[in-house]
C-alpha cells in the first residue's frame, strides 16, 4: 500500500505478503439526536452517518446561519458525534430557523465530503412517562412511552418504544431512566431491551404486537400529495426534511406495487397531545386505521389487514410532522436478540425482579422519582444496528406523589452493591449501594495488588440505596477494585480505568 512497515528477517519461502484493504468513507446526513430540540430539552448529539469506511477514521464538524448562538462542542476528531447546546432565546415563534450542521470523515484513503442538515426545534412536548439517557453529563428526554395507556387506572398496555441514540452501539453497558414531570404516577411491570442486526443498507422498525421487520428503504414508486402539492420527494428520505400537517388536512400516499406484502412505514410525530388519536389511515381497500404518535420522531409501522392495498390516505386528527413515508415488504433476514439486565432501581431500591417478568408487581415512577435500568450490549461492527424496548404498564392522573412500593406498605431494602457505572470508565465513574438497614459503611477502592487506593465512604449511613463517585484521574490504566463493608455483610466488584 505504499507504507514501509519494518521487516522480519526469514527464508523468502516463509514471506507472506499481508494487504489491508482501506475503504473509502462513504456519509449520509448527518443524525440528530434527540430528534427535536426544546427549550427543556435543548442539549444533544449530532453524529456523523457513516455508510461505508473504515482504517484510521476521523472526523469533522461546521454549522452555519448560526443567527441565535447556538454552541456545537466539536470533541476529539476520532469520535463520529459532536454536542450541540441550543440556545432558545429569541427564537422564532415557530421554532423554525436556517440552522445546519455539516459533517465529514476522512481516512488515509480520501475524505467523504461534507453532508448537511437542517437541525429541528419545536415547543416542549406534552404529556409523560418520557424515556431519557445521560451523555456527556447531559440529561436527553428521547421519547414519551406508554402512549395508550391514556391514563386509565388498572389498565395495563404494552409498548414497543424504539430508541434512536447513535451512540449505543458503542457502549459496554446501555442506561436509560423513565422520567415523570407531571403529577402522573406510572407502574412498570415489565422492561426488555432488543436488538436488531440486519446487513447494510437496510433498515429495522417494529410493530406495535413487537414483530420485527426489516426492509430496504425504496422511496422511488411512492407520490405523497397534501392539498394538490406533490411533497413526494421531501418525504423520499430519513433526513428530518420534514412537512407539517394541520388537523384535518388529508396526505394522500399512491405507489405502483401491489403485494399481499405490503406495509407502511411512517417517521412521524405529534404536535399536539400524545395519548390522543393523531391520525385516522384509510387503506385503497376501504379499511380504517386510528394511530397515536409520539412526541419525538418514531417508525410506525402499519400492517393493514385488508390487501394488495395501492396507497391510503392519513387524515391528521391532530397536528403531525411527517420526515418519511415508504411503502416496504418484510425481508425478514434481521437477527434479534434480548440483551441481559444488568440492574434497574428507583426510591424502592434495587428492583430486577419487579420488572424482569409480566407478573403484576410493579416498579414506580413519580415526579422526582425516576427509574434507572442498564442493559449489557452485544456489539456487532459489521452490521447495521438497532435497538427498542419493550415496556408494560400504566400511567394514571395524581395530584400526590405515590409512594407506592409492591406488596408493602413501606420501603425494604437489601444488601447490594452495584456495577459502576460507566464500566470501563475515564476518568470518573459512579458507584452505587444498598444496605437494609441504618449504620456504619466503608466504601473502599483497592488496586489489582490488594493496595489501598482511596476510602470513598466510612461514615454512619441510613438505610437505602447511595451513591459514591470515584475518580481516577491520577491513577494508570488497569484493574481496580471497590468492597463495601458493613457491619454484617461485605462484598467486592471490579472496574476497569481506560485512559
């Protein structure tokens, strides 16, 4: 390839010449991350969407229009995402402005180019549970979750929620919370975490009974018209080129293939209310089809029951915006799996047990109350990758905390000690416990040789669950320990510092 590497002395019949095949760097646009910013949700990622590439990548960032200040913090050029703070301040009534971000990779082969798009804002979602995540320090709300539960009391639904964070597939551990900020008390009784892999080039959505489809995105055969204006183009693609429909506007969709097959894919979400009906779907057939949508952009994926179909026509209930719509067939090639949790806890303590099963003990959910779980990743580079929960539950209309623990009137706790988190980490990671009952704890970090490096905690603690951050900034890489020790029990677990 050009490059003189050295050489190893040996008999020419032992020579084997090695070539490492260095790819070009192919990018679409860029993703955003979450899918819509707020004024209570301005912080998140812009990656850069590499298609193709490999050898030594790095990366590239640039904004421009930037007419309200917004702030993208370019971080180390071999990381695919940049974070973007967005100001709120004197923006436009409709939240609409000319704000891009580029972005490019390059290798030792040759550069990508540069890809743009448009960044969206909006107006702060209504209604809640929300699922969120943590990057960087930042709390991101991605998306509101148990939609039709529409705050019955008793009622339990079943939700398939998929998440959109480009960052996943890069993570040992994968951490999420369900949020509350309304006087709502949500009940949890179940949580599992998904993967999808499929080949590149495709794509991953699941329906609302939990199938998995995958499909190859052909937007070319599909006419999408909204009050006598062809918009088939700027709904071709997942790029957040988005037309917003006003309730009572009609999106009629035609294509040319008819298949008993068929399916609709839509990347769509609500302006308005999310447990409220978004859409009414009527099918070329005759068949009637009532959706809800999310806050934040989701794929929706409509089975219809009465087919071939060749197009439908979506009556907004509500006011929609709409990024894509495909007509697809199921190539059924994806590979699922349930990932493993690792360890969930709210105010109740440690709570794997109450939500690992469909048993009608709950875990809760109240304002100021959330609820955190970790699931272990199966990383797998060679694929397009995708992940979604499922979640069953309820949520219900309060105006008091719940306090509600499963089967007690008070809170029990155990003896437990958790897995940092992050684990690897660089250079601080936070480590949790519980103890059942009020006394002295130690909290202590050793290293790979059994030599004391630093007492976190040694001091009388009530009973509960605590939390103790540990940082390593002046110690080498490698393996450490951490031992909790009461006066009745102990126990000890490894991290691993990565510099």
């Amino acid at each position: 390839m050009g490059q003189y590497k050295g050489f190893v002395p040996c008999e020419p019949k032992n020579a084997t010449i090695v070539y490492h095949y260095v790819q070009r760097p192919v990018i679409a646009s860029p993703i955003q991350y979450p899918g819509v910013f707020t004024p209570s949700n301005n912080v998140g990622i812009i990656a850069c969407n590499l298609l193709q590439g490999n050898g030594d990548l790095t990366f590239k960032f640039l904004d421009s229009f930037n007419i309200h200040n917004h702030q993208l913090i370019r971080l180390d050029s071999t990381l695919p995402y940049a974070v973007l703070i967005t100001n709120f301040h004197n923006t436009n009534d409709d939240r609409t402005e000319p704000y891009k971000i580029s972005s490019q990779a390059y290798n030792q082969m040759d550069s990508s180019g540069w890809k743009s798009k448009r960044v969206i804002f909006g107006d702060d979602p209504h209604g809640c549970p929300n699922l969120t995540t943590e990057i960087k320090g930042y709390t991101i709300q991605e998306n509101a979750i148990l939609i039709e539960s529409g705050g019955e009391p008793e009622r339990d639904v079943t939700d398939f929620c998929m998440t959109f964070n480009p960052l996943i597939k890069y993570d040992d551990t994968i951490t999420f919370s369900i949020t509350e900020t309304a006087n709502d008390e949500t009940s949890i009784n179940e949580i599992a975490m998904f993967q999808a892999t499929v080949e590149k080039g495709r794509e991953v959505a699941v329906t609302g009974d939990g199938n998995t489809i995958d499909y190859i995105p052909d937007p070319s055969k599909t006419k999408a018209t909204l009050n006598n204006l062809d918009i088939s183009e700027k709904l071709s693609l997942k790029d957040n080129e988005t037309e917003k429909i006003k309730k009572g506007d009609k999106l009629l969709i035609e294509f040319d293939r008819v298949n008993d097959e068929d399916l609709i894919v839509l990347r769509i979400r609500t302006i308005g209310i999310k447990n409220h009906d978004g859409a009414m779907v009527t099918t070329s057939t005759g068949e009637n089809i009532k959706l809800k949508f999310r806050n934040g952009f989701d794929m929706v994926v409509i089975e219809p029951g009465k087919k071939p179909f060749n197009g439908f026509e979506l009556e907004a209930l509500q006011e929609l915006e709409v990024d894509q719509v495909l007509i697809v067939k199921n190539e059924k090639t994806s590979v699922v799996k349930q990932l493993k949790l690792l360890d969930a806890f709210n105010d109740q303590g440690n709570v794997n047990k109450l939500i690992s099963y469909t048993d009608k003990h709950y875990a809760y959910v109240s304002n100021g109350n959330p609820l955190t779980f970790n699931f272990e990743n199966v990383k797998d580079p060679g694929k397009e990758v995708f992940y979604y929960f499922k979640f069953e539950g309820r949520y219900e209309a309060s105006s008091e905390g719940n306090g509600k623990i499963s089967g007690d009137s008070e809170k029990k706790y155990e003896f437990n000690l958790f897995e940092n988190q992050p684990n690897p980490f660089n250079p601080v990671t936070k480590i949790r416990y519980e103890i059942p009952e009020a006394g002295l704890v130690k909290l202590t970090v050793y290293d790979i040789s059994g030599r004391e490096i630093k007492t976190l905690v040694d001091e009388f603690k009530a009973a509960g669950i605590h939390e103790s951050v540990f940082d390593g900034s002046n110690l080498a890489s490698g393996v450490y320990f951490y031992k909790l020790h009461t006066a009745m029990n102990n126990t000890t677990k490894r991290m691993i510092l990565i510099k």
